[in-house]
C-alpha cells in the first residue's frame, strides 16, 4: 500500500487519555459502566464505532456517485461489542445503514454491499470481526 496519510494517537490504557499526534483528538478515557468502569470518559468501542461509521458512509458517497445514485440523505450508525472469545476478549459490529425512501429495496442493497466491498475499515474486519450489515 502507497500511504496517502497516516494518523497516530497515544493512549495509556482503558482509564486515562487518548491523544492525536497533532492535538486534534484530546480524550478522556474510562471503562464503560458495563464492563465495571464509571464511564466518564469514551472508550475504544466507541472510538471504532465512530471511526467505522464514518469510513463507511464516506464510501457510500464514493460507490455511491459510480453508481450514479445520490447518497447525500443516507447514514450510518456503527454498533460494535466487545466480549469474552475463548481466553480473550472479541469484536462484532452491527453497521444499521439507514437509507432514504429513493434507495429502497435492490438498489440499496446492491449499494450498501459495494460499500462494504470498498469500505477500508471493512476490508480491514474482513475475516476478523463478525459485521452484520442491516438496511434500514
């Protein structure tokens, strides 16, 4: 891969900050009440959900102008889990693509596919994280 850009961010574990090399990202962390954590602060789910969230309607924009259908009013929303996988710990998303009216039925579906054909973060779970995609 040619790089095009590269991001880095620091953390120091689930309970204290993340920071973004250039200052943009300056967060708090904190486990979630539901993993025993107080939640005053986001956590790493939350950072993927948005980070995947974000990718994905991107490149629906972008699968969506080669398909020559207008994307502008669709969105994305990321749910991503955490649990126990054998010793460890697993991922799951549930990525819920709400689409207008005009992209219902086969032509949303065939949409939404390309994206996570296309998708970076995608290619990246691809045969790692269970995504469940779910046309709203």
């Amino acid at each position: 891969m040619d790089a095009l850009y590269t991001a880095a961010a620091t953390a120091n574990g689930r309970e204290g900050r993340a920071v973004s090399s250039d200052g943009q990202l300056d967060l708090p962390l904190a486990m979630p009440p539901a993993l025993g954590g107080n939640g005053k602060g986001t956590n790493p789910e939350q950072l993927f959900a948005a980070g995947y969230a974000a990718c994905f309607a991107s490149a629906m924009a972008a699968v969506g102008r080669e398909m020559k259908v207008d994307t502008k009013d669709a969105s994305v929303t990321a749910e991503v889990s955490i649990g126990k996988d054998g010793d460890g710990f697993g991922l799951a998303v549930i990525m819920r693509v709400e689409l207008p009216d005009s992209l219902a039925g086969e032509t949303g579906r065939k949409l939404v596919e390309a994206t996570h054909a296309y998708c970076p973060y995608s290619k990246a779970t691809r045969g790692n994280i269970d995504v469940e995609l779910v046309i709203e």
